[in-house]
C-alpha cells in the first residue's frame, strides 16, 4: 500500500462540482443538514437555482452566505427539500391502503402509523379520512415528520389553498372515496382548513432520515416521492431504518417511481402490492 495522502474524491472534476461538494460540507458542518448523498443530477439543478435565486454568479458563490449568514438557511432548505405534495396522490395507491392494508390494520387495538417525508401534510390528511372512514381514527396515533419546519407548520396548521379543491375531489372519489370531501374540512375565502378531529390524531415532527434514528414501532410506514432523492448507499440506511420502525409484517407505501432494487433490500421486504409500491416487512 502506498503511504501517499489520497486525492480526494473530486479532485479532477469539472469546478462546479467541486463548488457542490465544498457547498454540501460547508452545509452539514455550519448547519448539521447532511446532503451529501442526496442524487447528484437532481440535487445539482435545485443548488442551480438555489444560486439564481439568491442572485450568486455561481454554486461556489453560495459557500459565504452558507456559512456566516444563520438566516439563508432557511432559503436553502426551501430549494432543496421541495415540498410538493396533494391529498390523494397517485389514488391508486389510496385506493389499495383503503381497500387491502386497512383490513389488515383492524386486528390491532392500538395502531402507530408513520408517515415521513410529510412534506406541508396534504398526504397525511388524506390517510386520516381513509382512517376515519373505516372507524380506526380514535386507536390511530400518526406521527409526519420532515425536515422542512416552513413545511411542517403549514401541515401542523391543516390549512390549504381551496385552488386544487376540484382536483383533490375527483381523486379522492377515484381512492373509493363515497362521501363528499367537504365532510371533512371547513372552507373561507379562498382556503381550507382539515377539521381538528384529524389533526388531534396526528403529531408533527422534524426528524431527518439521513442522520436521526428509528423513535416508534409502528405498523404502517409511508413515505413516498423522498427516496427518489436519495443516492443507493442512502436508500438503503433509510429502508433499514424503516424495518427497523416496522413491527414484524408491518407495511411500508413507498412512491411509484421509486423501487425496492438494491439486493440488501429485497432481503427486508417483500412484496405485497407490488403495482402500488406497497411491501411487507419480513
Ligand atoms: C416531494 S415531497 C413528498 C411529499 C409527500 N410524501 C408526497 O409524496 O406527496 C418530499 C419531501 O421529503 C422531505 N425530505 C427531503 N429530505 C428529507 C430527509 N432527509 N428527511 C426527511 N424528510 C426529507 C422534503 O422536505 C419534502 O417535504
């Protein structure tokens, strides 16, 4: 073996990367927000426009401000997190949890249900009206966790723009959904707000899947359209994670362009509705 000091890793690379890399140690070391194995093709174009809009010239531009001005991380996280989300998303997807996962959820007296990546909470709501639909809202204790606190307030809040009302209608009709969505929310002026019965049952959190650690056993894990952003080697600790939160058969609902490919683990679930990104933990 050799006794030379090793390159590192990006030495030879086109500068913008190198400027990406500094700007993701400069940001776990100020800040603690590790994204240094989010996919690089994706989390490079959002640092792009990250930089655009904080009117730097370049990503290597964006170390000062990371490092010594305490309030652009806010800025940072709002382009880097994207917290897109609706109620009934994919309503396939809905549709499967009411009409297979939910049956099996009945046997229990008491359920824990995770949902992360929970982004400003359309999504969580939406699980809860399936929850109350079958009579299992007053066991359910539902923790939503993200690492966008803007976002989380807003979801801890259950207030939403009435704009995508018409749309959040017709998908939650085509998740099997027979009553009106109005049932479950109280419209003013050009917003709507989820009724308090939901969000009682649901505790915000912030917690971070790159760097925090399991905090429930739970029956049911949701976490969809956050993977995608992951490199494999991430990927893999948060599944782990997620067996580990799981209690034994206990299901995870993952994104539908997401998948279950590295071989570690196909080891840690199986199947269960494979079209719908839904598996059982072995
Ligand atoms: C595209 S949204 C998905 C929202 C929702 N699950 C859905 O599918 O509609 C991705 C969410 O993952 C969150 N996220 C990204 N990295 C995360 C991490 N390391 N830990 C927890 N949440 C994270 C983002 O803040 C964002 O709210």
């Amino acid at each position: 073996m050799s006794d030379e000091p090793r390159a590192p890793a990006v030495a030879g690379q086109p500068v913008e990367n190198i400027a990406l890399h500094l700007f993701l140690e400069a940001l776990f070391h100020r800040h603690g927000y590790d994204f240094r194995n989010y996919a690089k093709a994706s989390l490079k174009r959002r640092v792009r426009a990250l930089a655009v809009s904080a009117q730097c010239n370049s990503i290597a531009e964006l170390i000062a401000p990371t490092l010594n001005d305490p309030e652009f991380l806010t800025t940072i996280l709002q382009h880097l997190s994207l917290p897109v989300t609706e109620m009934f998303r994919d309503s396939s997807v809905f549709k499967s949890l009411r009409e297979q996962i939910i049956p099996y959820l009945k046997s229990y007296s008491r359920l824990q249900i995770w949902q992360a990546g929970c982004a400003s909470g359309e999504e969580v709501y939406s699980l809860a009206i399936l929850l109350e639909e079958a009579g299992l809202l007053d066991r359910v204790q539902i923790y939503a966790t993200d690492i966008n606190d803007t976002a989380l307030h807003q979801a801890e809040e259950g207030i939403f723009s009435a704009s995508r009302l018409d749309e959040y209608e017709r998908n939650y009709v085509q998740a099997g959904g027979t009553r009106a969505l109005s049932d479950y929310y109280v419209a003013t002026a050009g917003f709507f707000r989820i009724h308090a019965r939901f969000r009682k049952r649901i505790v915000f959190a912030h917690h971070n899947l790159v760097t925090d650690n399991v905090f429930c056993e739970t029956q049911l894990v949701l976490c969809r359209n956050v993977l995608i952003y992951f490199d494999s080697s991430l990927q893999n600790r948060v599944l782990r994670l997620f067996h580990d939160s799981l209690c034994r058969h206990g299901f995870l609902c993952l994104g539908t362009k997401e998948s279950l490919r590295s071989a570690e683990s196909a080891d840690l679930f199986t199947d269960f509705d494979r079209p719908n990104m839904i598996f059982r933990s072995k």
